[in-house]
C-alpha cells in the first residue's frame, strides 16, 4: 500500500510538471514586468502599428531564445499584424 502511494505520488509529480508547459518554448506566457532594453528592435520600427512591434518583439526574442520569447497564439492566428511582426522578427533575428 506504503509503495502505491509513493509511486502514485511520483507520477503525478512528473506528470503536472509537464503539463503546464507550452510546446513551442517549455512555458505558458512571458515574464510579467516590463521588457528590458534588450528586447528593444534593432531596426527602427516606427510607422508600423503596434500589433506588429509586439510580434516583431515576440518573434526575434522567441528566435534568440530568451526568456522573453513567446508566441501569442490567438494573436497570430487572428491579427495578421501581429503575425507578419513576429514572422519578420523570427527570420531577421534567427539569421543573426
């Protein structure tokens, strides 16, 4: 019964570790708080409207791999702005 219990707990334990997480980069939302001055665009990005700064910004910290990387998935699917931001950024960021 001792051991049931304790394997029982260890499957879980494994098993809501994984669960929580977002298949495209291990995690369910950026980091709160504001972006750091690294995150800021490398080409001047003004003009273009926000929806395509943030996915700019999502996509090339997504293609360098930080922390702050992420993929807003209604967004992408549903604002084509945010979409061409973030399929710019990746690419010109992923060539670097």
């Amino acid at each position: 019964m001792t051991m049931r219990l304790i394997a029982a707990i260890i499957l879980f334990s494994m098993l809501t570790g994984c669960a929580s997480m977002d298949s495209s980069r291990g995690k369910s939302s950026k980091p709160s708080g504001p972006l750091p001055p690294s995150t800021r665009p490398t080409y001047n990005l003004a003009g273009y409207p926000l929806a395509f700064k943030d996915g700019y910004i999502d996509g090339c910290e997504t293609a360098k791999k930080t922390s702050y990387g992420f993929k807003d998935k209604h967004r992408f699917s549903k604002d084509s702005q945010y979409r061409n931001g973030w399929k710019d950024g990746f690419s010109i960021c992923l060539s670097k």
